[in-house]
C-alpha cells in the first residue's frame, strides 16, 4: 500500500535494508523451531572451528577436563619413562672374570678374553634395557589412550551434573519467553554462584510480573475510563442532530463535532489494541488464514467500492494458529490500508497460502503513489505518514494501523515483510506459524 498513515508493523518486520523492518525473535530461545541466524554456530569460526557442531558450554567443559587428564597423563608417561631409563643405566650385571685357558659361550659365540666379554655383556645390557623401554612405553601408551576415553566421558557425565541447575534456568526462560511470567526457578541446592544467578533471575520476573499485571490493569481502567466519555458525547450529539428544529449552522457544527468524536474513538480503541497486542499470546487455536481474509475483504468492501479501488482475492488454505480475532485485525487493516493509500481505478489484492513446513502466509499487494525504499522502515511506526501525506485529513485512519498489525505479528511470533512495487504502491508479506 502506499503512503500509509501511521507506522505500526508486525513482529518479524524484514530484515536488513530498506525494505525490511528489522524483525523480532520468531520463537522463544531454544525452540527446535527457531530460525535465529545470531544463534547459529557455523563451522569456521573462533577457537573450535575444527567442530562440526555447535560448542556448548558442555562440550567445552568436557574437552577442558579430559585435556587437562590428557596434559596430565602424558607428563607423568615422561617422567615415569625418564625415571625408569635412568634406572637401568645405574644397574649393573654381574662382573664375570675369565681364569687362564678359560673360554665363555654366549649366544653361540666362544668367548676367550675378557675385554670380548666385557663387551658383549655390556651390548646384552643395553639390548635388554631398550627392550625392556618400549614395551614399558607401548603398553603406558595404550593404558592412557584407554583412559582418556574413560576421562572424557566421565567429564561430560561431571558437566551435565554441574550445568544441570543452568538448565532449569534456561528452561525457565524459555517459558518466560512465551509471556508465562508466573514461572519462577526456585533452584535448591548449595548457595553457589548458581543459586544466585537463579534468585537474581527470580526477581526480576517478580517485578516485571508485577509490572504488566499494572500495565493490563491501566489498560482496563484505560478502556472504561475513555470510552464512556466519547460515548456520552456522541450520544448528545446525535440527540442534537435529530431535532428538526435544529439551524443549519448548529447542524454542521454537531457534525464536525459528531465527526471528531468518532476519529477520538477510534485513535482510543487503536491504542488499547496496540496495547493488548504487545504481549505474546499464551493460548493458540487453529485457524485457517483463507477464513479470515474472507471476513475482512467483506468489511472492506463497501469502502473500497467507495473509493473506487478493486478488491482481488486469490485464498488458498493458509492453516496457522493463534487468535482468530487479532488475525483477522492484520487482514482488515493491511485492506483498509490498501484501499485508503490507492488511486481511483486501482487495486488491493489478498492471498494466502500455507508455508512448507508448517504455517500459514498472507500476502497484501496494492496499487498506489510509489514509495521511496528508504521510506519502508518506518511505515509501522505509531502516529508516522510518509512525506507529502495530508495530515490533516481523517478518513485515512488514525496512523496505527500499520502498528496495530505489527504488534499482532509480533504476538503470534511471526513475521512480517514488506517491499515497494515498482509501478506504486506495497507488498506486505504476513507468515504465521
């Protein structure tokens, strides 16, 4: 769509560059499901780039333990090894002496002076003590490759034992993510460095509990308090407007005044959604986005036709799950947007369809003033309108529209894209999982 009104956007607004808002995390952290490129381990990076996976703090702590077995290991081999040789080396054989017309037989050889026999008992000493060398060394080789596996497995039992409370943390987290913000850790156990991480964490969530229960309160006291005034006015001034004795000029002036009432309702209801919808959803239900496209374009009908702007569908199944109410809000505002931000004889397009892999996607597409790239980012920010939009007009909505959608998205863990189209106007691509 075009010049939109109001910047508000959904919660996987696109990526970098200008035709992307950037986007907010699509799942809690650690979800199988995730898509978090910042999370990824690639291959090739940092110290352990030689590891076809990512290293976890438990890996690194078992090559950690097993290296320092390893080191440890390999440093007593040595010395046992230099010991040992060094023992060899002070130990004597037996000095034997050959008597006149004596003769020795060693290893086949006839042996008949004693400077041959010296010699050849010092050759057997030193053969013997070699061999004697390497199958200390082979055989203390092959124990602590032995044990080494036995270390490096017994290190990664040790520090799953030891990360073991870190995991409830962080599955504490996970669900605190998902907007469960009554879950606490509650972590027993020794007063470590642990402990504490888990008490601090507890508390903060006591507070930010306590924050948003104050939050949804002020929203509901919000919605009572500002509707009831409005809606007394509106009602006096329609009684007004109903007397036929009424002047002409008291007339236009209950309709400018009955006109502006309306555009307070509806800048109040637009903000007490936005409000609602900025916490992700706890309870999801399957719904089709075909079927609320559908109710959408019904509303939106009547307006388009008005503003002479052609709705298109194109709605395949589009099955996703979250709350069919809010769901059926994007689609009504992406129209409503559309249709407002467009040039007579043009156009506003809906179409949705399932996402491989689970999901459902929908697409707005719509004719319209063409909008600058580096104008993207900012069109789902509240109360924004493109350069040269009329503010002073209000049949475009209040300017959170946009916002409204974004915050939805956002909610459901979505994502939310939007480009500019060549001839004029917008793309906005909606994915719910």
């Amino acid at each position: 769509m075009t010049t939109p009104p109001l910047p508000g956007g959904a919660p996987g607004t696109p990526a970098p560059g200008p035709h992307q808002v950037p986007p907010r995390p699509a799942h809690p952290p650690g979800r199988p499901d995730r898509d978090r490129a910042d999370d990824t381990y690639h291959p090739g990076d940092g110290l352990f780039a030689w590891l076809s996976l990512r290293p976890t703090i438990r890996i690194r702590l078992t090559l950690l333990y097993g290296g320092m077995f390893l080191m440890a290991g390999v440093v007593l081999l040595l010395l046992m090894y230099y010991f040992v040789r060094s023992a060899f080396d002070q130990a004597q054989l037996p000095h034997l002496t050959l008597g006149p017309r004596v003769s020795v037989t060693l290893n086949g050889q006839e042996i008949t002076d004693q400077a041959t026999l010296d010699r050849v008992m010092s050759g057997i000493q030193e053969a013997n003590s070699s061999q004697a060398l390497s199958t200390l060394l082979r055989r203390a080789l092959t124990a602590l490759v032995f044990l080494a596996v036995i270390a490096f497995a017994v290190g990664y039992a040790m520090a799953g034992r030891v990360l073991h409370p870190l995991g409830r943390i962080t599955r504490t987290a996970r669900e605190v993510a998902g907007s469960d913000l009554h879950r606490r850790i509650d972590l027993d156990g020794p007063d470590d460095e642990l402990k504490e991480l888990a008490d601090t964490f507890d508390e903060m969530l006591e507070r930010l509990d306590r924050a948003f229960d104050s939050q949804r309160r002020f929203v509901a006291n919000a919605s009572h308090e500002l509707r009831t005034p409005l809606a007394i006015n509106r009602t006096l001034l329609e009684v007004q407007l109903a007397d036929p004795e009424a002047s002409p000029d008291l007339q236009q002036l209950g309709k400018t005044l009955l006109a502006t009432n309306e555009r307070s309702e509806q800048l109040v209801e637009g903000l007490l959604l936005l409000a609602r919808s900025e916490n992700e959803l706890t309870e999801r239900r399957p719904v089709d986005l075909a079927e609320v496209a559908q109710r959408a374009m019904e509303q939106t009908r009547a307006e388009a036709a008005n503003r002479e702007v052609e709705l298109r569908a194109q709605l395949a199944p589009a099955p996703a799950h979250g709350n069919g109410v809010l769901l059926e809000r994007i689609a009504l505002n992406l129209l409503q947007n559309g249709a407002r931000y467009n040039s007579p004889g043009g156009w506003v397009e809906i179409a949705t369809s399932a996402v491989r892999g689970g999901g459902g996607e929908l697409v707005v597409s719509n004719t319209g003033p063409v909008v600058p790239g580096y104008e993207l980012e900012h069109i789902f920010e509240p109360f924004r309108r493109l350069k040269g939009t009329d503010r002073t007009r209000s049949d475009k909505g209040v300017g959170l529209g946009l916002s409204i959608v974004r915050s939805v998205v956002r909610a459901h863990g979505g994502t939310i894209e939007v480009t500019a189209r060549p001839g004029g106007g917008l793309r906005i691509q909606v994915r719910i999982p």
